[in-house]
C-alpha cells in the first residue's frame, strides 16, 4: 500500500476513481462502487460516518449509495444502537409480534 494517498485516486480501493462519488456532508469522494461494498459488509458501524474524516453521512447520500438489498440492514442497525443510547426514552413494543417502538412516559 502506498504511503500517501493520489487526489485522484480513491482511499477505499487505491486505483483512480471509476464512478466517482462525493459525499455532500464533507466533500470526501470514492468510487460509488466502493462505497456500495462498504455498506454491502454484515457490519456497519454507527453513528454511519466518512471513513476519511469522520463526518457523519447524510441521509440523502445513504439514499444514493446504498443498495435496496442493504437498506434494511442499515436501518435496523441504527434503529438497534439508537434503542441501546435511549433505553431510558424509547423500547420495543411488548405485544406479541409486534415490531414497534413505545415511548417511555
């Protein structure tokens, strides 16, 4: 791996940008299919953010990148760590088979 990154290459696969992506929050830019196998892996981490610098995406980006295929995942992924941060504020519905979040008053 080299030691320096090219402007015009992107950080995700080191080869110049094939279908350059640029990320509305913080400018950075990758290869839209990169960024389309970042978000494809089991494991994303939230709060969703650039691997670069650490901005955290918007909405209207993961709308563009992510595939129809991951989205669910990604949702319930930030739904899950959103429940794990506000324990005290929210939780799932009690009734059987239902998916929903309570308030908790």
């Amino acid at each position: 791996k080299k030691e320096t990154q090219d402007e015009d290459e992107c950080v995700i696969c080191c080869e110049p940008f094939d279908n350059p992506y640029t990320l509305q929050a913080c400018n950075c830019k990758f290869c839209l299919d990169c960024l389309q196998r970042m978000f494809a892996e089991p494991d994303v981490n939230v709060p969703i953010a650039c691997i670069m610098c650490s901005t955290e995406i918007v909405i209207e980006d993961l709308q563009k990148i992510v595939l129809s295929q991951d989205w669910n995942k990604i949702v319930e992924t930030c739904v899950e760590a959103h429940l794990l941060e506000n324990t005290d504020k929210v939780r799932h519905c009690y009734k059987n088979g239902c998916n929903g979040l309570v308030p908790i008053v």
